[in-house]
C-alpha cells in the first residue's frame, strides 16, 4: 500500500492578519552556518541526478562506547573540584552514554553524578542527530537533556532547524520552543515551519506544533492552531492539504482528511465545497491482505443547486434539486496461485456526473462504469472462466438502443494439446447469457432480442518449424448456436438459429539468412517470404443479433487473420491470399534487431457478401461507394511497414496502406522518437486515414472526414532539476489545434514546482462531425513542500500519455 507524506491539520488556515496574535511570534534563533551542521557540500563527487548541494554525514564518536549502557565516559584537559563537591571539566570536554554524546569547552557535574551542566558553544548527538547550542543540562542516568539556542539536525530525513530550547524528554521525545522546521538544504530558507511548540517523536514517526505558521522565504502564508507531520515514511492520521479551484463565477475547494486505520487498510474522506452545485462528501477506503486487495470510492451531493448558468434548458440544470452521487468497489484476490478472481462494481446518479465533478486538468473521459464479478483459473492444460459483466454508459440522455449488454453469466473453457510430431488440437467454448434494461418496443426490432449463446470452436492443425521456414494447415469449427427471446415484440425471426462454419488456413513461410558488415558492424539480414490462404464460406445471418461484434479495419496484422468481425455474433465469408516479403537485420553481437521492412498484400477471390447485417445475398448500395467498394474489391491495400532503430537514441516506425486500384493512400503514419537516458524525449508523428477506412464504432463515432494529424511532443531535462514539456496536436484536416500542452516541472532538495498550461477540444461524444466540438483549457500549478505536502492536484499520468517515453520526476 503506497506511503503518504503530509501535515496534520485541526483547524483551517486564517489571513495574514491572524499571523498578528501573540502566540504565532515565535521567533527562532538564526540559523548556524552549513560548516557547523555536519553538511558536506558534493565537490567534485557529485552524483548525476543530485538535487541538493550536497549531504549531511555524521562523523564518527569520538570517544568509545562504555562497556554498559548506562556507564558514562569522559575525557577533558583540565579537571577540578567545586566548593560543594561538583566536578568541573575544562578545555575540550567530551562526555559519552551509550548513544548520546556531549563536547564542550566546560562541562560542570554535581556532586550525586547524576546531571551536567554544560558551558557552550556545546554540540550533542546522538545516533543520527546533531543539536548545537550556548547551554546545557544532561541527565547523566536517562535520556533527558535540555539545550538553550539550539540549532539541530535529523541525518537521515534531511531535517534542520532552530529552537530557542530544546529539550530532550525521558521518553526518548524532543521538545522545542519558537523553533522552526525545514528540509531545505543550509542557507536555503525557501520555507520552514515556525511553531511556539514543536514535538518530535522519532519512535512513532511524527511531530506535532502548536500555533505553527507556514513560511516562504520567510514571508508568513498559513497558520495552524495545531499541526501533525510526519518524520520519517510512515503513514500518518490527519489532513492532507486541500485541492483549490477558481473561475470567474465559481469556487472549488476539497479538503482531504486521511485515516492511517492499520498498517494495511486506510482511508480518505474529503468534503468538497462547489460553489455553483453545493456540498460534495467523497471517500476512498484502501485494503491489503496477503492474497486479496481491494479499492472504494464514492461521493455524495444532497440537492444539486444546478451550476452557474442561468438557462434553466442547460444541461448542467437538468439535474437542479437531485442528489448526485457514484460509487465504484474494485477487489482483486486469488484462492490459490491458479484460482483469481476479480470484483467490480461502479454506479453514478446519471450520465453527466463526471462531467460537471469529476473532470481535471489531464483526466481522460469517463465513459462508462464497469460491473464485474470473475473467476479465473489458469491450470497447465484448461483454462476456465465465469464472470458475471456489464457497465454503465455514462451518456445523457442515454437512448435504449445505446444501452449496454450485460453477460449474465459468461462461461469459458479453452484447452490446447500439442504433440511431438507437430499435430495439436485446440478446444474454445463460451456460452453467455445477453441481457439488457430497455423498452424494446423503443429500438430495432434486430435489437430487441435477449438471450442465450453458445459458441464452440474447436481447431485442430499441424506446425512444421524448422529453421528454414514454417508451414501450419489448420482447420476451425466456428458453431454459434442461439436462444432469443424478443418480448412483446410480433417477429417471424428464428428465436432458436444456429451457424456452423469452417474456418480454413494455411500459413506458410521461408527464411533466408546471410551474413553482412556494414561499416565495420556485423549483421545477419533475413528474407522472409510469407504466403497465407484462408477461407470461409457464406452463411446466412441476418436473423442472428448483435451483442458483442464489431467489424475490424484493415491492417498488417489483417492480412494473415481469416475473422473479419469481433465477438461472436458474425463470421465473415473470406477467400483470400495474402502475400508478404520481410526482410530483417540482426546485430551479430546482441542479436537485437535494428531494422525490419515488410511489404504485403491480398488477393480475394470471392465478393464478402456478409457484413454487420449479415445478409449473404446483399452487397451494400452502389450509392454508398465506399462501404459497396470493400465489399467488391479484388485486392486489399497494399501494406508497408518499416521498424528502423537509427542509433541506441533514435527510432523510427513507418506504415502505409496504399490503394493501387484507384491510386490513394488509404491510412498512412510515420513517427519518428528520440530517447536520452538523461531523461530527454522527442516525438515526431504523422497521421493519415481516409474517411470510412475503420468501420468499426457506433455511427457517431466514426470519423466524418479525413483524418490528417501531426503531432509533436518532447520532454527536456535541463539538469536534474528542472524538466521542460510540450506537446502541439494539430488537425490539418479542419485547420485547427487539437491539443496543445506546455509546462515546466522544477524539482529542488526541498521543494518541487509543476506549472503547466493545456488547451484541447473536446469532440461531444461525437466523432463523426466537428459542429459540436467545444475547446477547453486550463493551468496546472502544483507546490510540493518535500516533507510537508503539497498544493495543487497531481496529472503526471497524463503526461506520460500525452508524451510517450516520458516519465514524470517523483517529487
């Protein structure tokens, strides 16, 4: 379970004016020079990725430990006796016990040897902590020790700070008064915490402060009555620090609250006030165990007050007067390393939730919610599975005929035996339960049906591989078999249809090797023709539904796959050759390729009469010349694609699928990617796709126009601490800019910085025309006070996306 670092917090913050009362004029000493708190600046050693300047290296006791615990040993230069009977050291004193260590110019111990008092300037230390101040009082038989001016360092955490007293309690606790508290290296004051009351409790892990201010470079900005931080990487119960939002008409502020229950279970609550909608109460609970882990989240709003838009037909007033509200439960586990299983579980009021709360600044589309409940086992022969699965589309209004199917339930079986001579045999089977909540006298009488199928697919075949080449014939039984119930709908469909088809492959190859150098470089480059016949023949079905099936585009990987469709509900009719030559070059000393190109094609027979209809006696219209002319062709695009590693740094990848029929670049893209182990990154990309090339995806998703994309994104790490991002997504179809980002990240010893800047369009849900389109745009600013918190929400995942092989400095 991931570790939080935060401050604990029992009161909100006030204005500067509150930093008048009395109690929050605590007023430290100055700080001492990095001379004198065991820093040790890098020199000529310093490491590659160091943020700070330098480190702090405790020296080593200089006197030996007692040959007790409890023994006490000293060495002085001068020693002498009071008037009532004290021991007065002089000179250069040290004192040791066990752990703790005393050095001053003069060091009194009364007469019970029981305490000393000591002269400075004084050090004391102890096992990873350095305290400097003018005076001292030591218990010579605890722990206890009091230190007047004190200025102290903690190693190991990279702590420093000053006190106007220390004091170091019998339990092992260390008490401070108007002192202050940062992680920034010496001389950097950017910030501290300055407190009237500072506790330190190494063996738990935390520190508490009363009347505590925040501030940066030395200029108050936050107050706490009370505040609890942690010291080391434990977990920790208290506030995190709030999340701010601000426009012109609105006010967005979440306060998280985190629970640190056990060491595997946690939880967050977070109220969120919106000024345009009311009073948000979120949560998230967390659990860990050894065999099973688990995640829910949810949120409640009483009585939406309906946005800040005064028409009363907007969307965001539609929902003016109800509650609003999501949960989502996920739970993954496992019985046995063979046997897992997986829980799922997400709900929201209605389809525009996410839209009016849960959209941040790099936070990809919530389009649905996924309900799920798995059992899997994986043995060394079957693999079997149930699942009960559906999911909430998150579209408002949302239509009966857009609304999901649920599996209720879902059984699989899949097995595959194998012999030594080359023959093996496959078994698939699932049978599935369709079910869905609509009207069905409100949609297609096609899409009415409910019910059950069975789909068997048992293959058998036989694979040569030797080194020269492979040939593998196969055969597979696709039958589906249905049980549908359409309602109250009057149909003369078939509830009971069934479909039996042959699926036939063969796949063959050859590989030629040779042995070539290239600029002194030696490399072994192939040549590997390729042929694949598949066919399957025609079967009617037009009576059959559609719960799961969608229809695939063309591609490389295409050319040598004989299943036109997705899911189950159709199996295209195909006969067809498909033809390829690749040729590879292979680095002799790594065996790690450096360059691939493959040019490939088919060849069909036969018209393919069966689409998503399933009809096998009708082609679509000549009218619609696109959909008409897949259909007809004799031959598919012809298909290049290039994988060329230029150097150990940059790469290249090209595809191209041309129409040598009617002369037109069908889909194109080329991308071009720079990787520095420094951390830099650079991607060139270009992106081209007739409209209608992919048939796959509701009407309303599919591209109305031709795709012409160019993308441009980088990350540059200027030193170790400061990275600079960008990414400019240009539509050169439409002429406009689809998403452009830029940003800085700086990351320092004791702080780190995120500022960054998006604008992006937003295509309404609707792919196939830009009408709708809106642009949206936001600034990002996040503080992070290493070893205090932060201000601002996190959207390093989606950089990561948005610029591929770039990977966000942890902070």
């Amino acid at each position: 379970m991931g570790k939080r670092h935060y401050w604990t917090v029992l009161a909100g913050m006030v204005s500067g004016i509150g930093l008048s009362i009395s109690p929050v004029l605590a007023a430290p000493p100055e700080p001492l020079p990095a001379g004198m708190l065991d820093w040790q600046a890098w020199g000529e050693d310093v490491p590659p990725d160091a943020l700070c300047r330098g480190r702090y290296v405790m020296p080593e006791y200089r006197l030996p430990p007692g040959d007790v615990p409890a023994q006490v040993r000293a060495v002085s230069d001068t020693a002498s006796y009071g008037a009532d009977g004290e021991t007065i050291l002089g000179g250069e004193v040290i004192l040791r016990r066990n752990d703790s260590q005393l050095e001053a110019p003069q060091v009194r111990v009364n007469a019970e040897r029981d305490r000393a008092f000591a002269s400075g300037p004084l050090a004391l230390r102890d096992q990873g902590l350095l305290v400097r101040g003018d005076d001292a009082e030591v218990s010579l038989e605890s722990d206890a020790a009091q230190v007047d001016t004190a200025h102290y360092v903690v190693h190991d955490h990279r702590l420093r700070g000053d006190a106007q007293r220390l004091q170091r309690l019998e339990d092992g606790r260390y008490r401070l008064t108007e002192a202050s508290f940062t992680t920034c290296e010496p001389g950097d004051d950017l910030w501290r915490l300055v407190s009237n009351d500072i506790v330190l409790d190494r063996e738990s892990g935390f520190g508490t402060a009363r009347h505590a201010r925040l501030e940066v470079s030395r200029v108050p900005v936050f107050y706490w009555p009370w505040v609890r931080f942690p010291i080391d990487d434990r977990r920790q119960t208290g506030f995190l620090w709030p999340a701010l939002g601000l426009s012109s008409d609105s006010f967005d502020y979440a306060q998280p609250y985190y629970l640190n229950l056990a060491p595997n279970y946690d939880a967050t609550i977070t109220p969120r006030w919106l000024t345009e909608h009311g009073l948000l109460l979120g949560g998230e609970f967390r659990y860990l165990f050894p065999s099973d882990a688990g995640t829910f989240e949810g949120a409640f709003l009483s009585s939406d007050k309906g946005g800040s838009d005064r028409d009363p037909d907007v969307s965001s007033r539609r929902f003016e007067g109800e509650d609003r509200w999501y949960v989502d439960y996920q739970h993954v586990g496992r019985f046995s390393p063979r046997l897992r299983y997986n829980l799922r579980y997400g709900s929201a009021s209605d389809g525009r939730y996410f839209d009016d709360f849960g959209r941040s600044f790099g936070e990809r589309e919530t389009n649905n919610l996924l309900r799920l409940a798995r059992l899997d086992y994986r043995g060394s022969l079957w693999q079997l599975e149930a699942r009960a699965q559906g999911f909430q589309k998150l579209e408002e209004p949302l239509l009966d005929r857009n609304k999901p199917f649920y599996r209720l339930p879902s059984l699989t079986a899949n097995a595959r035996w194998r012999q030594d001579n080359g023959f093996y045999q496959q078994w698939r089977s699932n049978a599935t339960y369709f079910w869905r909540d609509v009207d069905e006298t409100r949609v297609p009488l096609r899409e009415s049906a409910v019910g059950g199928r069975l789909h068997l697919s048992p293959a058998v075949g036989w694979r040569a591989e030797p080194s020269w080449g492979f040939l593998e014939p196969r055969v597979e039984m696709l039958h589906t078999a249905y049980e549908l119930d359409y309602g109250e709908r009057q149909t003369d469909f078939d509830t009971t249809p069934s479909r039996t088809v042959p699926v036939s492959t063969v796949d063959a190859g050859l590989i030629f090797e040779r042995e070539l150098d290239i600029r002194g470089e030696g490399y072994l480059q192939t040549l590997e023709p390729r042929l694949n016949y598949a066919y399957v023949p025609t079967r009617d079905q037009s009576e059959f539904p559609d719960f799961d099936t969608d229809e695939r585009a063309f591609s490389w990987n295409q050319l040598w796959s004989p299943y036109r469709f997705t899911g189950s509900d159709r199996v295209g009719d195909l006969n067809r050759l498909s033809y390829a030559a690749t040729t590879r070059f292979l680095e002799d000393d790594t065996g790690r390729q450096r360059f691939s190109l493959g040019v490939g094609q088919a060849v069909f027979f036969d018209d393919r009469t069966i689409d998503i209809a399933g009809d096998p006696d009708t082609l679509p219209p000549e009218r619609n010349f696109e959909r008409f002319y897949q259909a007809t062709r004799e031959r598919s695009p012809v298909v290049t694609r290039l994988d060329w590693q230029v150097t150990d740094r940059w790469s290249t990848r090209y595809e191209w699928l041309y129409d040598d029929d009617l002369s037109r670049t069908e889909r194109s893209s080329v991308g071009l990617r720079y990787r520095d182990p420094r951390g830099h990154v650079l991607n060139l990309g270009y992106r081209w796709e007739l409209q209608g090339f992919d048939p796959s995806g509701d009407a309303e998703d599919r591209l109305g126009f031709n795709r012409e994309d160019y993308d441009v994104s980088f990350a540059y790490r200027l030193n170790p601490r400061v990275d600079m991002i960008g990414r400019f997504l240009y539509d050169n179809t439409n002429d406009r800019a689809l998403d452009q980002l830029a940003g800085v990240q700086w990351n320092d010893c004791c702080y780190g910085v995120q500022l960054v800047w998006r604008e992006w369009i937003e295509d309404n849900d609707t792919a196939n025309t830009i009408e709708d389109d809106f642009t949206d745009r936001g600034i990002f600013l996040r503080f992070v006070f290493k070893g205090l918190g932060g201000v601002g929400q996190g959207a390093d995942t989606y950089f990561e996306e948005a610029i591929p092989g770039y990977r966000a400095t942890a902070f």
